[in-house]
C-alpha cells in the first residue's frame, strides 16, 4: 500500500515562517513520489498554501490538510470550521481526534466520530487519531482503549470507515521524545487492523499510520513493519530536512 506521510504543524507559522518551510520542501522534494505527502497546517493559512500552490509546482506532491473539523456543518457555532469551508480550499485530510483535542477540549469519542462523518460527508479524509495515555498503558489498557475508540467511529461511519486513515499515536510518545518501538506499535496497529476486519471487507487498504515521536532516525525501522502504512508527524515536520528525510523514508 502507499505510505502516507502527513505533518502536523500544531499551532505554529507565521506568514514568514510558512513560506521559507514549503518553499525549502519544494525545493527538496523530488520530481515524483511512491508515498502521499501533506501537511495539517493551522486553518488561517490555507489561502497562503493556496497561492504558493500556485506558483511552487512542486508543492503540487504535497496535499491540504487541516488539524480539526467541526461536528457540525454550518450554523450558529462561534468559531468552528465547517467541512465545507476546508473543501473550499481543496483539504484533502482533516485530523480528527488528536489527543491535544481530546485532552485541552474535552473531545469525545462520539464528538470525534461526529467529526470524521462530517469529513466524509464531503469527500475530506479524516485521519482519525486514537491512543492510550501512559498510565492506561501501564494499567494494561491500551487494546481496550484504542478499540473504544476506533469503535465510536466505526459505529457513526458504517461501510464509509473504510476511507478513513486511521492514527495510532500513543499519548506518551507525542512530542515527548519517546517513540513506541517498532513491535509495540505494530502490535496494536494489527489489533485496529483485526478490529476494522470485522467492520469492512476493504480493511486491508485502509492506512493506519503511527504518530508519536517519529523522526528521520527512526522513521524507517517503523514504516517497515507490516501493518504501518505511514506517519503523522508532529515537531520532525516543522524541520524542512527531516520531514523531507521521513519523506524518503517511506518512498
Ligand atoms: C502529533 O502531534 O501528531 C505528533 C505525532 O507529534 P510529535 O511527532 O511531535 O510527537
């Protein structure tokens, strides 16, 4: 399957600081690629990408992604974006579920799940992100608390779970420097597999990448284990060099 390399750029750029980071990835990519690439940047920005879209042809490798959606597609909702309002600006991918959400914002499951239909509903890919905190992790929860998860999504989604991209990002690896090793996290990427098995015939091609941690040193030992198709990548993709070096990581 294609590897899907997708940066989350968090709440960070500038007008100043975009330009000088897509223009080096620009620079740096090459004429063609064997895995996806986007970037989840912060919605004020999405004209920005629009124009140096324009006139960097080869940002046309790189695709739109936003870090949120709202559950609801349009109305009285004092500083949400609507699914819409992404495709407007030709989103390919919204994150839904990252845990910074579910932590500072309180998101649940089934708010999580309301996001990725709303996404789907407009033909925007939710990378939907589930994972267990360190001490859900050391209370032995992690299975169970992955497939509550996934399965609030599964369950508001029906057949179209199949065109989600699904996110593993254990909570204590995220920007902390600790990855998950390469067995760990293929162990619970084989668990959503199963779980997604049991929901759609099309489990086999939905991507279920890895976030946490990841990085131009150890980008490679993770995408090469069986069921990680991809990575969500969080500080590594503020860094034009590494991002371009897990980029080739999963070519
Ligand atoms: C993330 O924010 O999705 C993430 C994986 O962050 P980092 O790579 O910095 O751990």
């Amino acid at each position: 399957m294609t590897k899907l390399i997708a940066g989350n750029w968090k709440m960070n750029g500038s007008l100043a600081a975009n330009e000088g980071l897509l223009s080096a990835l620009a620079s740096g990519l090459p004429k063609s690629l064997s895995c996806d690439v986007a970037v989840c940047i912060p919605a004020p920005y999405f004209a920005q990408f629009q124009a140096l879209f324009a006139t960097m042809p080869a940002l046309a490798l790189v695709a739109l992604g936003s870090q949120d959606v709202s559950s609801q597609s349009a109305g009285a909702f004092t500083g949400e974006v609507s699914a819409t309002m992404l495709r407007d600006f030709a989103c390919r991918y919204a994150i839904v579920g990252h845990s910074e959400r579910r932590q500072y914002h309180g998101e649940t499951d089934f708010l999580v799940a309301a996001k990725a239909q709303q996404a789907l509903a407009v033909g925007i890919t939710p990378i939907v992100c589930v994972g267990e905190t360190l001490a859900e992790r050391e209370a032995g929860q992690t299975t169970e608390v992955v497939k509550r998860q996934l399965a609030a999504v599964i369950h508001a989604n029906g057949h179209c779970i199949s065109e989600i991209v699904l996110a593993y990002e254990p909570v204590w690896a995220i920007g902390t420097g600790k990855t998950a090793s390469p067995e760990e996290a293929q162990a619970v990427h084989a668990v959503l597999r199963a779980q997604l098995a049991a929901a759609t015939e099309h489990a086999s091609r939905v991507k279920i990448i890895y976030g946490g941690s990841m990085n131009a040193a150890n980008a490679s030992t993770l995408l090469a284990q069986p069921d990680i198709d991809g990575g969500l990548i969080g500080g590594a993709s503020l860094k034009a060099g590494d991002f371009l070096s897990i980029i080739s990581a999963a070519s």
